[in-house]
C-alpha cells in the first residue's frame, strides 16, 4: 500500500483562498496531506490552475468545465481543452470537473450533456480519467456510463446517495469521493452505504472552500480537514486510520498516476 493522505478534490484557485494559500497549503502538509488536486470550472481558470501547479509540489490539476457555470462556456473552449491536454502538462491528470446537474435553474440539459459528450471524448483520446460532478441527473450519467465507459475510470464527486446508486456507479467503472457529508450524523443513508461499500473504490475529498464538515458549519473548508472525512470513514468501517489513508491514498495514486 502506499501511505499518502489524499484530497481528491479541492478549489484552492478560487477567491477565497487568495490571501492565505500558502498558509492553507501548510497546514494541509503540518496534518499529513500530501497530494492535492483541484479541478477547473471554467476555461478562465486554467491558466491559473496551471500556475499553481508549478508553484506548489502538492497540487496537481484537472482542466475541464463544470456543468454550473454552462452560461460562460464555448465550443472555442473544448478546442482550447483539446490543445491544453495535447501539451500534456505531468501535473495535469484528469479532465473535469465536468458533469450534468439538473438543480440549476433554467439547466441548459442539452448544452451540459454536449459539453460532457465532448470533454468525455477528449478523456478517451488524452488517455486521462475524469473527474464528475452530478446533481438529480444520475440516471442521464449512469445511462452514458453504460453506452461509453470511461477508459481511465472516473470519480463521482462529492457522493452523498444509497447504497444502490454508489454500487451502480461502481458497476460502470466509477470511484466515489467522500467528503464532509459522511461528518454528519444525520446523514444517515449515506453514511450506512459508505459503511458497506468497499474501500478499494473510494477516495477523499474537501471540496474547499465549500462543503464544511460538522463542526465548521459557516467556515471555509480547507484540505487540512480531509484528515476529519479519514477519520469519519475510519469510524464508519471500523478500520484503522492506518488502512484509510493506505488504501484510499493508493486508490488516488492509481486513478490519477500521480508523478514525482
């Protein structure tokens, strides 16, 4: 097993970590994270994301473009994307954050499953997995799934549903990320499926700035915490924290072929 602590999914380029990111990245490293990796939202972001992946040795990145933020992207974008992981920057080891999500208001439902058709293709061709994100559209994703599996796998973001719908999601190839959720005792499904589900599918996540654990509510949340999701999880499979950060840190390390 290989012992690394792992956020699997963090926003550390985003607003209100441009004061102290630095700092937020120490204490991460002080509390054991070792690797981290922040997704994109949009095309504006990416040189940005690129930046900090030179700058700090624990960030590597996804480029891709969220499904919330469909209002600001183009198809000059995906042909941008397609020349980006072309030049296949080491630090660069997913696409996404990409999905489907039918919660925002006047959803564009074509233009979001276009947009994850295409970044879908790009993954294919740039041999990369992805990174996704879902919100009340598990059916469309399942249904893709199932058409065109992901070659390099892919990772439901942020999972916080029943048993039924993470064992489907792992039947079609996915991992699932873990995050805060599972800190609340009154999310009692999720936490009961994550108890059940096998460890060799799952990975670690903050989803900073948002997504506080229990405790936090009203504070950003910060990679440093994805110690408190480890140990969440640790409780809820009464396993040592030991084999929470080996397996989940070696599951990281396959999916996204994390290099020196």
């Amino acid at each position: 097993m290989i012992n690394v602590l792992v956020d699997s999914h963090c926003h550390l380029d985003l607003a209100p970590f441009s004061a102290d990111l630095a700092l937020v990245i120490r204490r991460a490293q002080a509390a054991g994270v070792t690797r981290l990796v922040v997704p994109a939202v949009s095309a504006k972001r990416w040189p940005a994301l690129l930046a900090l992946a030179e700058q700090y040795a624990p960030i590597y990145i996804a480029l891709g473009l969220h499904p919330y933020f469909q209002a600001e992207h183009s198809e000059q974008d995906l042909l941008l994307l397609e020349s980006l992981l072309a030049q296949r920057h080491p630090k660069v080891v997913a696409v996404g954050e990409c999905g489907l999500d039918w919660v925002i208001a006047d959803a564009d439902r074509a233009k979001q499953q276009t947009l994850l058709e295409q970044q879908w293709l790009l993954a294919e061709k740039f041999e990369l997995p992805v990174i996704l994100h879902v919100r009340k559209a598990h059916p469309e994703l399942l249904s893709l799934l199932k058409a065109k599996p992901a070659q390099k796998g892919a990772v439901i973001h942020a999972f916080s549903g029943s048993l039924q719908l993470a064992n489907d999601y792992i039947q079609h190839g996915c991992l699932l990320g873990i995050g805060g959720v599972i800190t609340y005792p009154r999310a009692a499904k999720t936490r009961a499926a994550v108890a059940e589900l096998p460890l060799s599918k799952l990975l670690l996540e903050t989803d900073a700035p948002d997504m506080p654990l229990a405790g936090f509510q009203g504070q950003r949340n910060e990679p440093a915490r994805v110690v408190q999701v480890a140990e969440s999880l640790a409780a809820l499979k009464q396993l040592p924290l030991a084999d929470i950060y080996s397996q989940t840190g070696a599951n990281a390390t396959q999916l996204f072929g994390f290099k020196p």
